[in-house]
C-alpha cells in the first residue's frame, strides 16, 4: 500500500506546477511559503497515522471480520456490486460527517483550521487539524464495521478521496463548461471554491468530497455564476499569523 502516499505527492507536485501556469485567483506571490506549513501538517498528520490511528482502524477492522451483516447480504449481489455499493454509501457517511463539522461547534473548532486558508490552492487539501483527523478517524469506525469494509478497500477510498480532493481544492483555471460538465458527477474546484467563500451562506453547502451528486439530491448543492469574486476563507482568522503552522494549530482552542 506504499503506492499511497507515492500517488498523493505526485498528484500534489503536477497540480502546484499547474496552477502556476493556468491559476484560476492570478497574482498569487509566495506560494511556496504559502504551501510550507501544510506540507508540515500533513507529515505530522502522516505520522499519526502511521503509528497510532492505522493500528486501531486495522485492529478494529481485524476484530470485525466476520461481524458485519451487510456483507453477507452484499454476497448475493452480482459480481462487483458490493464493493461499489460499499464506496457510495461510505461517501455518503462522509458527506453526513462533513455537514456534522459545519454544524456542531465542537467539531467546527477543528474543521475551521482548515477553512482559514485565505488563498486556496491544492496543498489546502492537507490543511487538516490533526485535532480533526483524530476525531474522523474515531467516528468513522462504526461505519466501517457497519459496512464490512476490508482494509484495502478502505484504502483504496482514501487514495480516491485524497486524489479528489487535491483536485477540487487547487487553484486551477478550469474552464466553466469543462467544470459544469465534471460537476455532474464529481467534486470540481469551482464547486469546492464556493464552498470556501467567506459567505457563511455559502460555507455551508457543497459538503460532498468525491461524488456530487449527494449535494443535489440531499439539496445542499449551491453554485457562483463568477467564482473570481468569491473571496476564500472566514470572516475572522484572516491575520497572517494565522496563515502560519503555529496560528493553525492553535485556531480550534481559541
């Protein structure tokens, strides 16, 4: 599975250049200092996965085999069809999971770090409060368990999601029809831009990560004729120390 991060890093690197030469918000000045400090966030976040959070998902995934009801019903679906109804209905728990960090304070404390970026790029994918990756981790167990889900196969949605969600965060100039016609069955950056604009209004909705359709049919789905316009981030926590590692950590206890 160390294909992962391999594929996460050159994604991540190929967007950053992109973005350099078709940025969609232009006159963006020192993007690597921009970048820095989550690229730092996201060795930390790494390494907690790597020696505490992967250790209790794959023990409790161990413990799990064969508990879970849902798969023996899958077992009589044909071929194939377990495992994509498992990846829908596991996007739709993180839909569920991302509304739940808009709305109740608690977890808006930790998931407000990550809406703070004031200039939103592709490395804002891995502006995630460790805070927050912890208590994802842990609410998403039950889920798991629920589903049956293997360990690959949770992988394998993580590798998805994480792809996504580089894509959908970056500041690439994707041409409107070409991001209209995506939009229709994924997440795209103008979608995931509006999202991120300082309109409360607006913050709210735009919840899914991989698949659209789940803003559309649960009606939280909302876009901007001219996203240029929309300015990125919160009404407060706009300072640029706030921009910084240390600011970051900080925000949820302030």
């Amino acid at each position: 599975m160390e294909i992962k991060p391999f594929l996460i890093g050159i994604t991540l690197v190929v967007i950053f250049v992109l973005e350099s030469a078709f940025p969609h918000y232009r006159n963006r000045v020192s993007r690597v200092r921009h970048a820095l400090p989550h690229v730092l966030t996201a060795i930390m976040n790494g390494l907690l996965t790597r020696f505490a959070l992967a250790g209790l998902t794959t023990g409790v995934i161990s413990w799990a085999q064969g508990l879970s009801p849902l798969p023996r019903g899958l077992g009589r679906l044909p071929a194939g069809a377990g495992p994509i109804l498992i990846f829908l209905l596991f996007d739709i728990w993180m839909y569920c999971w991302h509304m739940a960090n808009h709305r109740i304070t608690f977890l808006w404390r930790f998931h407000r770090a990550h809406h703070s970026d004031t200039e939103m790029d592709t490395t804002t994918a891995l502006r995630f409060h460790p805070g927050e990756l912890i208590l994802s981790t842990l609410a998403r167990l039950p889920v798991v368990v629920l589903l049956g889900m293997s360990f690959v196969q949770l992988v394998i949605f993580e590798t998805i999601l994480n792809l996504s969600t580089l894509f959908h965060h970056s500041n690439l100039a994707v041409p409107e029809k070409g991001d209209r016609l995506l939009r229709t069955v994924v997440v795209t950056p103008n979608m995931h831009r509006v999202h991120h604009s300082v309109e409360r209004s607006e913050t709210d909705s735009n919840f899914t990560s991989i698949l659209s359709f789940w803003d559309r049919l649960f009606r939280t789905f909302r876009t901007r004729e001219d996203t240029r316009s929309i300015i990125i981030g919160l009404p407060q926590f706009r300072e640029k120390r706030y921009q910084r590692l240390r600011g970051f950590l900080i925000t949820p206890f302030l």
